[in-house]
C-alpha cells in the first residue's frame, strides 16, 4: 500500500494501521483497524487542500477495500509484540482515533 495519496503523505495513518495488525486477535480486531484506518486518512485529506479532497477520499476507500478483502495474511502472520508497536500505543485508547494533522514535509 503506498504511502501517499496524489500528493499527500498518509503514512502516519498506515504505520496505526501496521501497528493494529501486530496487535489484534480477532476478525473484529482486524474490521477495527481497517476503519480506524479509512477515518485516520480522511482525517488528514479534510486537512489538505480542497482541491484533490474528493479524489483523494474515493481513493482511500479504495485502499480500505483493498485492505479488507486482501489483508487477512498480512493481519494473521506474526502477532508477535515489537517494541516500535508498543512505543506507538503508549497512551492510547483502543478504541481512540488518532486526532493528528498532516504536518508539512513529513
């Protein structure tokens, strides 16, 4: 899954969305991360420029798509705990959304 959609740098909601996947246990687990992930992007597009906010929404439901229908390996392998998962999670709610703004140059 890329980084950036038309432009704008999205990975600090894949890198939540990475993270969930180490932690989660369950098929609801695994639903609870994918959304968190959709609503994490549209955080930051609705903090972008209007302009590209339309095509960048519909592609970030592609992406949720995507990951729904075609992330069950990547969300069954491992379950191992990492440490730059668990420094991630510091603090955090399971159930939060992460309220952050996309930060220029990032």
């Amino acid at each position: 899954m890329p980084d950036s959609i038309l432009g704008l740098k999205i990975g600090e909601a894949c890198d939540r969305h990475d993270c969930g996947y180490y932690f989660g246990k369950t098929e609801e687990d695994k639903e609870i991360e994918d959304m968190r992930m959709l609503v994490n992007i549209v955080i930051l597009i609705n903090g972008g420029g209007f302009l590209l906010r339309y095509p960048r929404i519909m592609a970030a439901i592609g992406y949720y798509e995507a990951v729904r229908s075609c992330g069950d390996d990547a969300y069954w392998k491992g379950k191992e705990d990492t440490p730059e998962c668990k420094a991630f999670y510091a603090d955090q709610e399971e159930t939060e959304i992460i309220p952050y703004t996309c930060e220029e140059g990032r």
